[in-house]
C-alpha cells in the first residue's frame, strides 16, 4: 500500500513507518526536510504549498492521503485557511476514487460536558466554541509511533466518514506534567491563578484551560491498534535535554 501525507513538520508520522511493508509518499518545501524524510524512507515530492497543481500531483497514485501542516501557533487563523486550501485541494483530486483523505483535529472538538469522556460518535462543537474549562485540567496523551500506526490502520480500513481516536491515557493531569518536567529538569513547579494564565501562557492559555480526557474504547473494537509505547509521565521523566 502507498499512501500520501500532505506537508507536514516535525508531527508528521514517517519515522515509525518503514519496515511496515508501506511505501510512503511525502512533501516537503525545502531541500534540508526532503533530505530528512528521504533517510527516514519516505519518497518525496518537492514543491511549494502556494501550487495547487503540485499537492494534487503528489497525492496520484496513492491509497490514500493525510493533511499533516505544521503548526503555526501565532497565527491559528492563517492555519485553518491554509488547512482548508490544502485539504481542498487534496479532496479534489480524490473526486471519483475511493481512496481515503484522513483529517486530523483534536479529541477536545468534541462536544461534552467539563470533565466528561470524549468518544468517537460525539458531536463536533461549533466553530470558535469550546466550553469544556475546569479546575483541574487534564488531557488525553498517546506516543507518535502508536499514531502513526493508527493512520496506516485507517487508511487500509478506508471507511468514508469513521472517527477514530489516536488516546493511550484518557486523561493526564497538567499538574502532573509540570511536575515530571520540573523534576527532569531540575527546576520549581508553581501554580498560579487562573486569572493568570494569559499573561503566563500567552498562546497557550486557552488550551492550558481544557480539560479534554478522552477515550479510544471504540476505536479499539473498530480497529486492531492497541497502543504500545510508555506513558506521558513516563515519557517525560526520559526527556532528552540538550546541550546549551
């Protein structure tokens, strides 16, 4: 099976994936992340995200296709246009076939009560609504290699309109994080007043706030993936710290 991803940065799944018996086929805009994606295995189609005839040419042949951007966390909105130019684009050049085009979003669009699970048949909110705040915020967490795995499932599975969730641990405290972090790393961890959090976190408040547990219970009946790698605390306490 081949299958396409459209742009992606350092969150795109290539690594994981040679040795699965799959030929990946990627994008790439500049001469040192092609080179990068060609050693992890991957065949890449050199271009620029302005030519739309370029990401449609990249996605011919494949089984399917994921829209995997980099994130630009400074500017959300120039993010959602260049996400649906992309997977516009992209969708196009699925028209007639039954190749899937796999779409990425966050478990915390579905719209449930603070605190509650969220699950695969969940409605999605509105655009620019998001009430799910608490006290004590948590998050679902999962390791790249497993999602990774879950993407090629999806794509070979190919069923039009399913959800799936990529959620190893329902919901790992924030407070927990911070405080595997600082432990690695050998400096205090402090909490602060909720009126705070925006001169604090700056872009990263609104998320800071959700509390987004989730659950892949249905994903799991639907397909074969369980989730193998450590968990997020775990994980956390291995961080690799770079040299300064």
């Amino acid at each position: 099976m081949r299958f396409a991803m459209a742009p992606g940065g350092r969150f795109s799944p290539v690594p994981p994936l040679p040795g699965l018996l799959f030929a990946v086929k990627t994008w790439a805009r500049s001469q040192e992340k092609a080179a990068a994606l060609a050693a992890a295995g991957a065949a890449v189609h050199f271009g620029s995200l302005e030519d739309l005839d370029w990401l449609q040419e990249g996605a011919a042949g494949a089984d399917g296709v994921i829209p995997r951007l980099q994130p630009r966390f400074l500017d959300v909105c120039g993010q959602l246009r260049e996400d649906r130019r992309v997977t516009g684009a992209l969708s196009v050049a699925l028209v007639g076939s039954a190749r899937p085009l796999i779409v990425t979003s966050g478990t915390w669009m579905v719209n449930t009560a603070p605190g509650a699970l969220a699950t695969e048949d969940g409605a999605v909110v509105s655009s620019g609504v998001n009430p799910r705040a608490a006290s004590e915020e948590a998050a679902a967490a999962v390791l790249a290699e497993d999602v990774a795995r879950l993407y090629r499932l999806a794509i070979e599975r190919g069923e039009p309109g399913a959800k799936y969730h990529a959620v190893a641990e329902q919901g790992v405290a924030f407070k927990d994080m911070a405080q595997a972090i600082g432990h690695r790393l050998n400096i205090p961890v402090r909490s602060i007043a909720a009126e705070d959090a925006e001169a604090h976190f700056g872009w990263l408040a609104s998320s800071a706030r959700l509390d987004a547990p989730a659950s892949s219970e249905q994903t799991r009946k639907m397909l074969p993936w369980r989730p193998t790698g450590p968990g997020m605390i775990t994980d956390l306490e291995a961080l690799q710290i770079a040299d300064a």
